[in-house]
C-alpha cells in the first residue's frame, strides 16, 4: 500500500519541454492508476492498480508495451485505453525508497 506522504505534485514547467513518462510515478487515467515500472527507448513496462489505497487494492500482472511520441508528450496503449504522459489533475504518485 501507498502511503499518503508519497502523494507529490508534479508540475512540467514550461511548454517546450518533453512530458515523458518516468519511472515509479503512477499516472492515473478513467478511474485506473498505471505504475511505470521500467522504461527503455522503446518500450515501458506497466502494471495496472486497481482501488489505489484502499483495503481492496489490486496489482494486476506487468504488461510491457511500446510506446509513442506525440509532439509534446509519450502515449501508451494498454489494448483498449490510451495513456499519456500528462498527469491528470496535477497530481503524480513516486515511490519512495
């Protein structure tokens, strides 16, 4: 489980910069939360959580996917939902240690 204190806000500074996707941030998108862990130059491996910090929280099984580049950002698909690098809402999830 993840801990509240790990909540970090995460903010891309100017508009000419590329938003990559990074590894041990969790990018959430429709209510379903992506752990990036591992980036290569072609691929990411993910893994899809379920009910993020709740008691029923669920870790599905690593899926490793190759990726996009748009103009300004990175784009993966996970077969039936599209995933980009901006972070929704402002909020972006690092795991510490």
């Amino acid at each position: 489980m993840i801990e509240e204190s790990a909540l970090k806000s995460s903010k891309h500074k100017g508009d000419n910069n590329m938003r990559e996707f990074k590894k041990g941030y969790i990018y959430s998108y429709k209510g379903i939360d992506y752990l990036i862990l591992n980036k290569t130059k072609c691929f990411i491996t993910y893994q899809e959580i379920f009910h993020l910090g709740r008691f029923n929280e669920k870790f599905h099984e690593p899926k490793r996917v190759k990726f996009t580049t748009l103009s300004d950002m990175e784009t993966f698909y996970t077969g039936t939902i599209e995933v980009n690098s901006l972070v929704v809402n402002g909020q972006a999830v690092i795991l510490e240690g």
